[in-house]
C-alpha cells in the first residue's frame, strides 16, 4: 500500500499507522477524521523530535566551541 510506506518514510511508527487503518478499510468521514487527528498528532510527535534533536546539536556546537578554545592552549606535539 503506497500510502503505508508514505507514512514509514515521513517517520510515523506503526503503532500510529495501525490506528489509521480504519480510515482505508472503511472510508466514512469518521474514519477519515479519525485519521486526520492521528496524522496531526504524529506531526506534533515529529516537531517535538526536531526541537530536541536541535537543542542537542546546539549543546554540541557549544562543546566543540569549548573544545576548540582549550586546544589553543594546548602545547605543541614533539615529532619523533
């Protein structure tokens, strides 16, 4: 079912793609309600995850700042 590995390649998980089999066995705006609010929560779900992925890239950018400013302090390497 192309519309199934839509939703795995934009992230939902199965549990969520389960919940909105109802919406494709039995196509009544109840379903398709039910569905869409399902979509929306996923959404959320998935706009959270990026929030957090991009506080923790920013908590990186700011260890390797640190990083970066001790090795200049650092003494050289003796070759050989």
């Amino acid at each position: 079912m192309e519309f199934v590995r839509r939703l795995l390649a934009a992230g939902s998980t199965s549990r969520a793609i389960a919940a909105m089999m109802p919406c494709f066995d039995t196509p009544l705006e109840e379903t398709f309600d039910s569905a869409m609010e399902r979509l929306a929560q996923e959404r959320r779900r998935i706009t959270s995850d990026i929030e957090d992925l991009l506080q923790a890239r920013k908590a990186l950018d700011a260890l390797m700042d640190t990083a970066r400013e001790h090795r200049v302090r650092l003494p050289k390497s003796r070759a050989g």
